[in-house]
C-alpha cells in the first residue's frame, strides 16, 4: 500500500493537533485542577424562598469557619438578590445562586466570575477578588423584556475593612 509523501505529512500534522488538544486538557485538569462540574445540586424553583439556603434572610455574603466566604444569590426576573453584595479582597469566595423562575447568566466583567443559572439547579463558583472596587454583576442570558435591568453590584473591600455582619 502506497500513501502519498504530502498525505503523510497530513496525517502527521492531525496526529500533533490531537496529541496537543489531548495534552492541554490533561495539563489543566492536573495541574490547574479544571473540571467540568461533577457535583449536581437540584432545587425546587418554585419554593426556592421558602427553603433554608435561599430564604431571603440567608442571601448574601457570610464568612465561613475556614476563611473563607460564602455568597447566596437569587437569580430572578429582573435582578440578582440581594442587589448589593460586599466581600473581603484575596478571599476565597463561593457564590451559590439558584434560579426562581427562567435561565439566567451572570458575569462579572473584568474578573473570571462567570456561570450559567439553570432553573432547578445549584450553580456553585469559587473564586477570589485580588483588588478593591465596585464591580457590576450582569446578567448575560437573555432572560425576557427586562433583561438589559438586570444587575447587581458587587463592592470588593480590604480585608480589614470587611464587615461579615453587614
């Protein structure tokens, strides 16, 4: 069987290509510790208040027994609750959010902060804010007629400044 040099040179070129595509997503889960989501949540969208984690008295941001901190958001039609939310800088931050009614995005320009909200489901982010400032919390799914309102702020403070009672 007779393969053509030029084919060769082909089929070396896709053999690189698929060894390197391999290569990187071996890279990231090991050494970067990148997965995709393996730990599935699911919550009933409709009494999703009326539950213990996102009854309105338990969003927004609490400091957790190791340092960290833990943010618990309602995603709805058409805002993020609660709408201000503060959290310490070069802290670990965990941001639970659930939908109450349709599909929803939310991103965090200039910073990684970014999930899909799917109704029915737990969306868990962790991540950490290195510099102070106000950052806008967007949604970035069309969610209905109201969507461009749909916001929230987010204040990273210094570290000393963070109060977890507020």
């Amino acid at each position: 069987m007779h393969i053509d040099p030029l084919e060769k040179k082909w089929i070396y070129v896709v053999l690189a290509a698929i060894a390197l595509f391999l290569g990187v997503i071996f890279y990231t889960a090991a050494v970067r510790n990148i997965h995709p989501p393996g730990h599935i949540e699911t919550v009933d969208s409709a009494s999703l208040h009326l539950g213990e984690e996102f009854a309105e008295d338990k969003l927004g941001a609490r400091a957790q027994a190791d340092g960290s901190v833990r943010v618990t958001l309602v995603a709805a039609r058409y805002g993020f609750y609660p709408r201000d939310i503060r959290v310490p800088e070069g802290t670990p931050v965990t941001f639970r959010i659930a939908s109450a009614d349709v599909l929803h995005g939310v991103h965090v320009p200039m910073t990684n902060m970014s999930t899909m909200i799917v109704p029915g489901y737990i969306s868990t982010v962790t991540t950490s804010f290195p510099k102070p400032g106000e950052y806008p919390m967007l949604c970035n799914e069309y969610c209905g007629m109201g969507h461009d309102h749909m916001w929230s702020k987010l204040t990273v403070v210094a570290r000393e400044r963070w109060n977890a009672a507020e």
